[in-house]
C-alpha cells in the first residue's frame, strides 16, 4: 500500500503604504536624475488640477511616471512643473 501525503502551503503578502504629506526623492528614468515624486493626488493639489487630470497628463506621455508591479503610481516633479508652463 502506498504512502500519500498531502503538503498545503499557504503564503500571505502585505504591502503597507504609508501616507505622507512629503514627497520622496526617487530616480526618473526619464529625466535621468534623482527627482521629488507625488502620489497622483499630491500632484493634483500642487498643480490645482484634479487627479484626473495629472492620469490624462500620464496617459499623454506630458508627465514623467514610475509605478510598481502592484499599479502605485509616483509622478516626477520636475516633469510637472514643465507641463504646467503656460
């Protein structure tokens, strides 16, 4: 008669995000620099616009992004402050 066991493995992720009204100093591949990054909501407030509107800057290539496998978004600074000049 054959053995059988039956191995259950069970895993668990968490991933904390920490709300901070500062915003971090990261690297911009596209600027090629260590740049201040906004959440898309601290750069609405910055530039007076609404989140929307900072995803519509994105999803136009106007505004430099980074975002992480889960989908956290982090925009550059300095990217922003060009694509606010009138």
């Amino acid at each position: 008669m054959n053995k059988r066991t039956e191995i259950t493995v069970e895993t668990r992720r968490l991933l904390v995000i920490q709300r901070s009204n500062r915003s971090m100093l990261l690297w911009c591949d596209d600027c090629l620099a260590n740049v201040q990054m906004f959440t898309p909501s601290q750069a609405a407030q910055v530039a007076g616009v609404t989140t929307r509107a900072i995803y519509r800057q994105i999803e136009q290539a106007r505004i430099h992004f980074i975002e992480d496998t889960s989908g956290f978004v982090l925009v550059c600074s300095r990217s922003l402050k060009v694509a606010l000049k009138p």
